[in-house]
C-alpha cells in the first residue's frame, strides 16, 4: 500500500497524504503486518523435508533447522533471513524461495492447458523471422482463411516480432479462451495486414515444430510441459520416418518425467536400453526404454545453453546409446527435477526432488 501511495501520489506529498487519513485504524494499516511468518518457515521447512531428493540433506542435522529460529521471526525481514539460511544450507541453487508473481507466471507457463490458441504453428525461417509452419484445421486461423505455411508473422498485437525468442512469442499468441489478439503478417506493403482473431480453446502438444528440411531431413522441435510430450514426439517422428536424418531441438525442453525421457529415448533406440537414472528421496530410478523404435536414421539432437534437466539426460543418453550427435552450445548444467508447492503466503518454494545422471553416471549436472 506504502509504494501505492509513492507512486499515485508523489514523494513530496505522501507525508500529507497519510496525515490526511483521518482514521487512525487506516494509518496503523499501512505499517501492521499480522502475517504468521513463523509459520511459513515452518512450511517451507517441511516440504523440503518430505520432498528434496538427498536424504542427507547436505550432510547436516536437517531437523535442526526445524527449531533453529524458535521465537526469532517476528517480521518479514526476520523470515527472509531465516529461510534464507536454511536454503543456503542445502548448498542447492535450484532449491529457492518465489514470490507472488513469479509464482503465478509458473503456474501459467506450467498448466499451458488453461490457456486457448489460434490454431498456428510458428517456427523461425532461415532468416531468424517468426513464420507460420502450420494452420490447424477447424482452428481460429482456418477459419478466417487469411493464413497458410510459409507466412512471415511481423507483430503480434502491434508487438514486432524481430529479434524476440520463439517461446516467449508462442506465449503472446496464447491467451484466455474468448479474447482477441492481432496477428500482422507481411504481404509486400509496408504495415503488413492484420487479422483480428479470437482465441479457443485447443489441445496442446510437446511439438513445437515439425516439417522436412532441405536435403530430406526431418525437423521436430520440443517444448516443455505438455500433457503427453512422449507420444506426441512418436506421432512426430513417425511422419518424417522417410526422412534420412533427424535433428531433434530441445534446446526449449527442461522438464519431463522419468517415463517420458524413457519413452522419447525409445523411439531411436528401441526397447530394453537405460537412457538415464534418476536419484530421488526414494532411491534411483532407472529410465529403461520398452517401446518400438521409429526411426532408426542418422539423429542430430541440438542443444544449448536453455536445455536443462531431464532433457540434460535424454541428450547424454542417446548419445551414449551411440544413437544421436549432440550439435549446439553445452547445456544448461541443472540436472535436477523440481518440484513447484505451493506456500501460505500466495508465493511458492522450488525443491530439487532428483538429480539426473547418465545410463553410464555422467553428472548431466555439469552440462552435456
């Protein structure tokens, strides 16, 4: 409320702004804080206890830091400062404290099926442009006819599209079901055409991209957080079987559970084979493929610096299998799964619930 007032009615003001409040129960509620911050160290605490992968947890005494700042958390400071010794402690940077907005723009970006689409998919053209690879049938795009692959998409609701990431643009494209967005395309002229669509509500896939390049080589570009990223990437794969390469982009996939990284692994190696291990609270797990081998061509799997953990391990795993040649920049370097709670104060706490290796106990952790 304080920075409210900052900004709405000036620095030099705010001082008579308050005065002005002439009930005194709304002045004292600019400063009072009732939160029970004692009580969110308390949670944060537990939840890494019944969560973090390394039962040691950093070779300590994790118990002790249930009772460390008994009756020394009055105030938010007083909290931050305690949560943050007990974090640091872990000698874990993936394991962190969010705030209320980051923890909202998580949520969004993790439960994408909330969120409604036009119909397009985007991908970028050789010259870096954001371009139209595919108009969904029975799509908002579709039916207003005004799009086919191969359109350069200059500006999304006025927005120029140069020199922007891809996922942040698939972002702006989405939206909730029932509101509208502008897409501008280039037809020669010099503002381009813009078509005014309203976003419905579809079924989102793992698959970014996919089409055959030049040279009758297959493209099949990843994303995180879809429903069944597994299956969409056989279905993928499948269509460019005639294809005599593949290059696999997962340079924008991070997340994936143990089945799907055993799965996806499947589909170039075939069944029976250890694509990567994974070390929970529980003991490790091993991702051991079981299904049919779809494509058994040459495979160029594309990385850098934003693929991160379970996609870390899919990579190192087909190429251990001596299934794939990793093309790009060294990764990431997490190697860790995380898991996202939920805390009593509208923000959340990251917890590292397992740590990824190789079939062959190569620290993915390290970058592959």
């Amino acid at each position: 409320m304080l920075k409210h007032l900052v900004e709405t009615t000036g620095r030099g003001n705010l001082v008579q702004t308050i005065n002005a409040l002439s009930d005194e129960g709304t002045r004292a509620a600019i400063h009072r804080d009732n939160f029970d911050y004692p009580k969110l160290y308390l949670q944060i605490w537990e939840l890494i206890q019944q969560n973090y992968y390394d039962r040691t947890f950093n070779h300590q005494d994790w118990n002790s830091w249930k009772t460390k700042f008994d009756g020394k958390i009055e105030k938010r400071v007083d909290a931050q400062d305690a949560i943050d010794a007990m974090i640091s402690s872990l000698g874990d940077r993936s394991t962190r404290r969010i705030y209320k907005m980051d923890y909202d723009d998580e949520i969004t970006h993790r439960e994408p099926q909330s969120k409604a689409g036009i119909g397009l998919g985007v991908g970028m053209n050789n010259n870096n442009r954001l371009t139209v690879t595919q108009v969904v049938d029975g799509g908002p795009a579709a039916a207003s006819g005004a799009f086919r692959a191969g359109d350069q998409i200059t500006a999304i609701d006025g927005n120029p599209t140069l020199y922007r990431h891809l996922e942040d643009m698939v972002k702006d494209l989405r939206g909730p079901a029932g509101s509208m967005v502008k897409i501008t395309i280039a037809d020669g002229s010099k503002e381009g055409k813009t078509i005014t669509l309203e976003r419905k509500g579809l079924t989102l896939t793992a698959i970014l991209d996919a089409r055959v390049l030049a040279g009758n080589t297959g493209y099949v570009c990843l994303k995180s957080f879809a429903k069944n990223p597994a299956r969409d990437t056989q279905e993928a794969v499948a269509k460019l079987n005639k294809c005599s390469g593949i290059i696999l982009d997962i340079r924008l996939l991070n997340e994936l559970t143990p089945e799907s990284v055993a799965d996806i692994g499947g589909i170039f190696v075939g069944p029976g084979k250890v694509i990567a291990k994974l070390q929970t609270k529980d003991g490790i797990k091993e991702c051991k493929t079981s299904g049919e081998q779809i494509f058994k061509g040459k495979l160029i799997v594309l990385v850098d610096t934003t693929t991160s953990g379970a996609a870390e391990a899919l990579a190192q795993g087909l190429r251990e299998c001596g299934a794939a040649t990793l093309i790009g920049r060294k990764t990431r370097g997490i190697g860790k799964q995380l898991g996202l709670y939920s805390l009593n104060d509208s923000g959340g706490v990251f917890v590292t619930t397992g740590k990824w290796t190789s079939a062959e106990n190569v620290d993915v952790g390290l970058g592959v």
